[in-house]
C-alpha cells in the first residue's frame, strides 16, 4: 500500500469529489460551494492558503486530509484539521490511520502545540476512531459558524 503524500494540483479534481462524497455522507449534499479552480488557486497559488495529503490505491487518490495554520490565544500556533476523508469504497483499509499519522507527523515538524478538528456529534465510528487514536473529543463545545447570510444577516443588523 502507498504511503501519504503531499497533494499536487493535478490532485485536485478527485479531491473535490472526496469533499462532495462527504457532503453526501453527512446529508449535505448541495452544501459543496468550492470549485476545482478555486481548490487549485488557494492550495498552489502564490500563497497557498492550505496543505493537502492524499492517499492513493492502484494509483487512484483515495483519501485525502486538509490542513490549515491557525492562532490559538492560548497555545500560539495550531494545525486546524479540516477534513479527513476516506472513499466509502475503501474505509476500513487503514487510509485514515495512514493519513491522520501523517497530519500528526507535520504537525509535529510545524512545532504546533495543537492539532483540532471538529466531527460530526453522531459520526460514532470517527468519534471512535478518533478516541482510539488518544484525540479528546470536546462534546461540552458547539460549533459556532456564520455561513455567507448570517453573515450579511448580522451585518445589516448593526447598521
């Protein structure tokens, strides 16, 4: 089997059907806005805003895992997690251990005092998983987002 990779620009047409095969496994199948263009702009432009792995099976990337740089006000750097996807046609082959170990190992290179994601309350097996791997998952915190309305909803309110 492969080892993780780092993701290339010819990558990202099959990493945009990962991401819209997970919409589809978390019933939100038309909530996927990013564009293959924009995926290639924002992970290899001038300044790319994200760092991808991928996974391949009979040279087919079968899974993938986007990371991003954030700032904690308590810890200083941290790796944000944003997703970390296996096709449904190969869970349970060791692809999300392979590709968590290699998040981890970046991590770790970046000199980050922490690694977060989020996942879903009623995903048990990621929850699972993700236990088993020693993460602590925070079921007292809610995720709190504004999408693109809320966020012009809250803006014509403090006007």
């Amino acid at each position: 089997m492969n080892q993780p990779r780092l993701a290339r620009r010819e990558d990202m047409p099959r990493v945009l059907e990962l991401i819209k095969e997970l919409a589809i496994y978390e019933k939100e199948p038309d909530a996927v806005e990013v564009t293959l263009e924009t995926l290639e702009f924002d992970g290899f432009g001038k300044h790319p805003k994200f760092t991808c792995f991928v996974i391949e099976v009979d040279e087919k990337v079968e899974g993938m895992a986007l990371v991003y740089m954030r700032y904690s006000t308590w810890k200083g750097e941290v790796l944000h997690l944003e997703d970390l996807i296996v096709s449904q046609a190969q869970r349970g082959q060791s692809l999300g251990t392979q590709l968590l170990n290699e998040v981890v190992k970046y991590g770790k290179r970046l000199g980050v005092k922490r690694i977060g994601w989020e996942v879903l309350d009623w995903n048990e097996s990621a929850i699972q998983f993700y236990e088993n791997k020693g993460a602590k998952v925070m079921r007292e915190w809610d995720v709190v987002q504004l999408d693109e309305k809320g966020i012009d909803n809250y803006l014509e309110n403090i006007n």
